[in-house]
C-alpha cells in the first residue's frame, strides 16, 4: 500500500532498460535472473495498470477506480484459437465494464474485477 507513481515509473524505466538490453538474446522473453525481471511485456503492463489503479483509487477522493478484465473474447482478435467457441460472447465480456460504468456496485474502489466479482490482487499461494 506504499507504493507511489513515482515507484511505478522507476520500475517501468528499469523494466524498458532490461528490455532494450536483452531483446534478441537468448533469455528473451525468459526471466532474466541477473536483472530480476521476467521479460514479458504483456504481463508487466497488466502488473502497473493494477497498482496504478490502487494508487489512483487512494488519491481520487470521491471518485471510484477500479479496473477489470472482459475476459477471454471472440472476436477476429481470437477467433484462430482452438476452443473459440468457449470464448465469451462480445456482451457476456461488455457486463463487468458496465457493472463497473452503470451499476450499484456499493462505493468499492481500488480493486481489480472480473465477471462481476472482485478478484483478489494476488492468487498466488507464495503470497505475503
């Protein structure tokens, strides 16, 4: 809960440094144990939307800031995916957006939503 914007930046400059240093090398995308980063970007910028979102949520007095996840979507994006017709429909993935835009979600802010529910920040059973 300490974690400020200017901590996110740092971590992002020092993710990008990595990033430029190891890009077409051998370790790239694979963690890289000597500089602590696990060099996947997609993964990354889901980690700082999330705390960026605690941060927001804690300085925006009176407005509610969460983020959340359509899920796992057809659409063209997806459709050459094996279980495509698994996916979501485009308004099954649209109803935790609008819960969030529209609905009575009882003045909840910093938290990280998917179908409807909140989702804990870390599922990991290594967490502390």
């Amino acid at each position: 809960d300490s974690l400020t914007l200017a901590d996110l930046e740092s971590m992002c400059s020092r993710f990008t440094a990595s990033w430029d240093r190891n890009f077409g090398s051998e370790t790239f995308p694979t963690y890289c144990r000597d500089e602590g980063w696990w060099l996947q970007a997609y993964g990354f910028s889901k980690a700082l939307l999330n705390a960026y979102t605690k941060i927001l949520a804690k300085a925006a007095s009176g407005v509610l800031v969460n983020a959340c996840t359509p899920g796992f979507v057809k659409t063209e994006m997806t459709r050459g995916y094996t279980k495509f017709d698994d996916l979501l429909s485009p308004d099954e993935g649209a109803s935790t957006p609008l819960l969030l835009a529209c609905g009575d979600i009882g003045g909840v802010t910093g938290c990280y939503w998917c179908e409807g529910k909140i989702v804990p920040w870390s599922t990991s059973k290594d967490a502390t």
